[in-house]
C-alpha cells in the first residue's frame, strides 16, 4: 500500500476514534449526576364551576356551588378552581381554556347566548383531555336539547324518591373513581325518573329506590367523543354535599373527568 494511502487511512480512523468517544463522553455526561433531567411535571390542570340558575328553589347555587368547591380545594388536585355564576360563560373563549367544567346549575328555559352556548360545549367536548362533571340536576340542564342527554348519559327529568337516608353501593371497586371505596349511608335525593341516552354508561355506584325496590346508578361515567364525562345524581344541598362519600366520589369524579385519575 502507498505510503499516502496509509497516511489517509491513518487520519480517518483517529477522527472517527475521536468522534465516537466524544459521542460517549456526552452520553455520560448527559446521563451522569449533573447532565440528568427528569421528565418535566405536568401541566397544572384547572377546573371550573359553571352555575347561577336553577329551575326549582330548593337548589341553592351559591351554596352547593361554594361548597363543590371546597370539596376540589382540599383534594389539590387542581392549580385553580373558579366559579363562574353565569351559564352563558359556556359560549366564551375562556370557558375552552379549563381542563373540566363542573356543571351546578338547571335552566328550563334557552340561555341568552345558546346556540353559542352548544357549540362552544360541544367544541370543548371534543377536546382531548377535557372533562365534563354534572352534579345532581345539573344532569337535566338544557332540557330542550336532545344531544345534552347523550352528554350526560342519563337525565334526571321530575320525581324522585323522597329525601332520606339511603346506602351508596360502590357497584365498580376496580375502577380508578371508586378504587377502594366502600359503601356508605348518605341523606339525599334518589333520582330514578332519568331519560337516557345513547352512548354507554358505566355505573359505579348505585342505591335502592324506595319506591321501585331496584337499583339506579348515584354515580357514572362515560366518554362523549374525546371527552370524559362524570355524572353524579347526588348532592341536593350543603347537607348532602358533606357526605364524605359523596364530596369523595365528587373530588375522585372530576379528578377522573380531568384525566388525572387514570
């Protein structure tokens, strides 16, 4: 061989030499005590309270409103928690910006801003990892729209069993809302009389109609498009909202709805 060539040759192995062990020194170094970086956190999620109408009396909004957000501050699983009274906050740009809307109110009539109203729900709905989370009545919002019932899987429409004691059974232990969960007594409304729609529904708590003697689900979820919905029967008032298994079910539903409990 040339003595060129061999120079040549020479040359091109020290290089690569070089190159490859300035490539594993970074490794190292990148990998070491000082180059290493842990995945970044995740993003703080927030939440969002949507209430300031309610088509029957003996719903107090201010209250039941004030007190689901006690339940969301002391589980901290959310950066912010705002409560907006109005449910034409649903047709603005800033309603898209929260992770899960929690729903406490019942209009009978259209909203001011509807048609914008539906839309900008139906926009947020089909989202991913957004959630929607109806507590008590709020399952019978918008009673003139067909497509809310889908939403929510099932609606409560007008009678119920009366206010009493009743046992919560947690019919889905394996699932992550009710994980280790047991039955318990609460003081609330049993809603039976829902009209139901057409996607399909996870029940994971149930309790026994007074007046049927069969079950019907306290508490479900399902998936509407890209969105996890969270729908619970219960919470009539401040008193049935401190049922710790309720305000649990409520806590662990949004978390769930928000996509942070998987």
């Amino acid at each position: 061989m040339k003595p060129r060539l061999i120079g040549l040759l020479s040359l091109a192995l020290v290089v690569t030499t070089a190159l490859v062990a300035q490539g594993q020194g970074d490794g190292q170094r990148a990998g070491g005590p000082e180059g290493q970086r842990g995945a970044a956190p995740p993003r703080p999620k927030r939440a969002v309270i949507v209430t300031g109408e309610n088509s029957f009396n003996g719903h107090v909004w201010k209250d039941t409103s004030a007190e689901i957000k006690n339940i969301l501050d002391a589980g901290k699983d959310f950066q912010d928690v705002v409560i907006q009274p109005d449910p034409n906050f649903i047709a603005s740009d800033e309603f898209l910006t929260f992770d899960v809307a929690i729903f406490d109110f019942r209009n009978q009539n259209p909203l001011a801003q509807e048609e914008k109203v539906e839309a900008n729900l139906l926009k947020f709905l089909d989202t991913a990892n957004k959630g929607l989370v109806t507590v008590h009545w709020a399952n019978g919002a918008f009673p003139y729209w067909p497509e809310f019932v889908n939403i929510v899987g099932r609606a409560q429409q007008s009678v119920h069993d009366r206010r009493g004691p009743f046992t919560v059974k947690i019919v889905n232990p394996n699932h992550p809302i009710t994980r280790d969960m047991k039955d318990y007594e609460t003081n609330d409304e049993l809603f039976w009389d829902t009209k139901l729609g057409n996607r399909t529904i996870t029940p994971v708590a149930v309790a026994t109609s007074n007046v049927h003697f069969a079950d019907f689900p306290m508490a479900l979820e399902l998936q509407y498009n890209r969105a996890r919905v969270f729908n619970t029967t219960m919470g009539h008032d401040v008193k049935a909202l401190k049922v710790p298994g309720t305000a649990d079910l409520i806590r662990r539903g949004t978390a769930w709805a928000a996509a942070i409990l998987k």
